[in-house]
C-alpha cells in the first residue's frame, strides 16, 4: 500500500474513533441513558447462559463492561480508539483482532457494525476467533423503526451526528450474513419503541409505546440484540456400497455366449 494510501486509511479510522467518542458522549444524554439500562437489562440473561472460558467485547459505549454479568472467568474488552477510550484493556481494529482463531467462546458487539466501513469484514473476523458451538451477540439500530425514520430525516438536513450517521443493518442482512458464514440465529429481542426525544418529561407520557408496540409492532423496535452460534457441520464418512455388476455381466455375457452358439450350431436333420 502506498503512503497516500495509508495516510486516507488512517484518516478514516481517525473519523470513525471521533464518531465513536460522539456516540460515546451521546450515551451520557436522557435517551442514551435509558437506551444503555434497556440493553444491559437484556444482557443480563442471555449472558448468565453462556458458558466458556474467554469472552471479548469489542467496541465500548461508556467505557463500562458489559460482560461484567457474564459467568466467563477470562473477559477482555477491546477498542480501536487509543486516545479517546482509556478503559479498553487492549487497542484492536475490530476487523483485525489479535486473538487466535477458535479461541474465544463469546463475542460481543454493542454497536460496532454500524460504524465500520467494512461490517461484514468483522462477522468474517467473529468467525474466525470463535470457536465451534461458539456464541457472538450483536447489538444494534433497526432501520425500519422510529429511529430509523429519525436518521432518514437528520441525513436528508445533513445532520450526521451519532448515532444517526451510522448505517444501520436490517436484521434480514445480518442474518443472511450470518447464515453464509454458518451462524444459527438463537435469539432475537426488540426494545425501545419510543421515538428517540431527550424531554424526559414526554418520554414518560409516552411509556404506553413500549407495551403497545411489543405487543402488535414487535419487529419495529429502535434497538435490536440478536444472538447466534456459530455451527459447524462435521463430515462422517460413509463407506460406498459397491454392487457387484460382474456378475450381471457374467449372466449377460453367458447369455450372449449361449446365443451365438445356438445360432452357429448347425441344425441336425430329421
């Protein structure tokens, strides 16, 4: 790669770790607040059932760990912002993980997809660390939702703050992905239905939302986490049942034998 070449790559990261921190300082507002409780009151259970002996989360919201619940012994918490994030117990790109391939029994990702340039690069990476029967959970913004609409709109009046400026990835995408990398699709769960407003007070009245959409708009949540197993499918030989053709051969060629000889015997007279 050229030196103009590394210096727009690295011009990139240096805009994705500024978004990052802005996402970061938007989690410190009412929504991003109560958006953080939501996602790690989800948590909570999925990662109780998890077991293992390494678990990473890649990419952090407010320098916590939300592994901090989980029953994995050995949790490292990565992000490739150096200088804005001074949490992470190590500096990684999520696409590039210094981990060794099937090692790592869980991997979580809180919003990181939507941020990366290359989103499918990193499940390709979450592939690789995990081992077989391996779990990763990702976290993320549903395009077709109230807060989707919101982004739509902030991107039409180029306000591309986050997290609106992120690309959020419908969950049909994900799974496709996930399903050609050999991923099963365990759990889904939808949360936040109201529209993202920083007035606490209107927030409150509209409480109502969330049982009413849970209820008839389930799929239309602001907030996804989904889980899925990596599956790996095993080859058992199977040991070919030849059928013996040279005796069928043997039957026909006898017949042809008989045959010719029938035909070539002369006829005797009466």
């Amino acid at each position: 790669m050229s030196v103009i070449g590394r210096r727009n790559q690295a011009l990139k990261r240096a805009e994705i770790n500024q978004i990052r921190q802005d996402l970061r300082s938007w989690y410190t507002r009412y929504v991003g607040r109560t958006l953080r409780k939501l996602e790690r009151r989800a948590l909570v259970p999925v990662l109780k059932t998890l077991f293992g002996y390494h678990a990473i989360q890649v990419g952090t919201l407010l320098g916590d760990d939300l592994l901090s619940t989980s029953r994995i012994a050995h949790r490292l918490v990565m992000d490739p912002d150096k200088n804005g994030n001074k949490s992470s117990a190590a500096y990684a790109y999520p696409d590039a993980l210094p981990v060794l391939s099937d090692s790592v029994d869980l991997v979580v990702l809180p919003h990181t997809l939507e941020f990366e340039r290359a989103p499918h690069e990193i499940l390709r990476e979450v592939d690789r660390v995990l081992i077989p029967e391996g779990h990763v959970v990702i976290m993320g913004f549903n395009p077709w939702s109230l807060w989707g609409a919101t982004s739509f709109i902030l991107r039409r009046r180029k306000e591309n703050t986050p997290p609106w400026c992120g690309h959020f990835l419908t969950l049909t995408r994900l799974k496709d992905w996930l399903a050609l990398l050999g991923f099963e699709v365990v759990e889904v769960k939808m949360m936040f239905y109201r529209p993202p407003i920083q007035q606490r007070g209107i927030m409150r009245r509209l409480r109502f939302i969330e049982k009413i959409g849970a209820r008839f708009f389930p799929n239309f949540g602001g907030v996804y986490m989904l889980v899925a197993q990596k599956r790996v499918t095993t080859l058992t030989p199977i040991k070919p049942r030849w059928r013996p053709r040279r005796s069928l051969v043997g039957k026909w060629g006898e017949a042809s034998a008989h045959t010719r000889q029938t035909k070539n015997k002369p006829e005797e007279s009466n």
